[in-house]
C-alpha cells in the first residue's frame, strides 16, 4: 500500500463507531451501482482495498455470560477484500500473519460521506426531506423519467429486513425516504412510504411480489 492510501487509512480511525453515516453493505452497492454501472463492483472493492472508503465491522461475541455487541473500524493496511463486495461469500484475509482474522457472522458498513465524494451525482441532488421541511412550499425536484417503484421498494424492504434482524424498531416513514434518498438519489411520497411501512409491519409485503 502506498504512503498517501496508509494516511488516508490512519485518518479513517478518526472516524465514529456509531453515526447514522455509516451505511450498510447493501445500501453501498445500491449506491456505487447507481452511479458505477457495469464496474460498480470492482470499483467498490478497489477503493476500499486502497483505503480510499473506511469500513466498519460489527458482531456479536456469544462466548461472553451475556451477548456483546463489538464495533471496530477495519484498516486497508491488515484486511484485503475480494473479489467482491457486493457478494454474499465475501472473503475478507488478513494482509499479515499478524493480523488475525475477522470474528463471525459479522455486518460491514460503508462509510456513506466518502461513498459520495468518492461516485457524485451526475446531477443536482433532489430536494431531501429535510429541505422540504424547511421550505414547504418548494415543490420537490423529482429525477426524469418515471419513479422507478419497483427499485425502491425492493431496496427499501431488504433495509427492513435488515434492521429487523439486527432486532431494531420499524422506523418512520420520513427516515425510510432519507434512505431512498441517499441510496437512490430519490424519494417516493409520503403515502407511498407509509403504505409500503404497514405491508410490512403487518406481514403482508410479499403481495407486492418483492420477496
């Protein structure tokens, strides 16, 4: 690894173990593949080998009398990733005999800031909820061409999986918007997101032939 990629990673420690910043695997390749294309894969592994984009770990050690939640940020100087991140058998090797290997099951997040820094927008970025809010009577500035529904309900639902079985509470409509929004550069209506919110909560999201 390079001096300036061993900087870039030294300052990613900096960075805090809990923030709503921190995106999931599936969001981040949602996102790079968004604006990526074809070579959304590679490019993502590729920037986080170089330590361009900081990594969170996170797991569950069971050997404890009571269950304990770990997090760690992941240094590109100890870890390789490959081929894939966006693969369900991701193989994550120490870069040394030093280093020792990765607890599991474990959960990787992206941090989200970078992600953008890193793949912008090719475009002005809508109007976000919390902009609307500001000023209601801004109509909100909407993508060409027509919503795509069955994008988003698809990467909203696996987000509630997610979050259900990491045992958290089924958030608001307005967050599940922001997530669009960061992940899709776009957001459905409130209704929408409500409608699709009670679906789920009610057990019934499968009629939407997402599942």
């Amino acid at each position: 690894m390079s001096k300036k990629a061993a900087k870039r990673t030294k300052a990613a420690t900096a960075l805090p173990l809990v923030s709503p910043h921190w995106w999931s695997r599936e969001q981040t390749v949602a996102y790079c593949r968004a604006h990526k294309g074809e070579i959304a894969d590679g490019a993502l592994t590729a920037a986080v080998n170089a330590g361009d984009l900081p990594v969170k770990l996170e797991w569950i050690d069971h050997q404890t009398s009571s269950p304990v939640q770990h997090k760690l940020l992941l240094s590109a100087e100890d870890y390789a990733f490959g081929p894939y991140i966006s693969s369900n058998f991701l193989v994550i090797q120490p870069r040394r005999p030093d280093v020792p290997p990765l607890p599991r099951p474990h959960a990787l997040f992206f941090w989200g800031p970078k992600a953008k820094e890193l793949w912008p927008a090719q475009e002005a970025e809508p109007v976000t909820t919390k902009q609307q809010a500001a000023d209601p009577f801004k109509p909100p500035r909407r993508r060409p061409g027509p919503p795509p529904e069955n994008e988003w309900k698809q990467a909203v639902v696996r987000e509630l999986l997610r979050r259900a079985k990491a045992g958290k509470p089924l958030p608001s409509a307005p967050d599940m918007q922001e997530f669009c929004q960061d992940v899709l550069e776009w957001e459905p209506d409130l209704r929408s997101m409500q409608e699709l919110l009670r679906l789920f909560a009610g057990e019934m999201w499968h009629l939407l032939g997402l599942g």
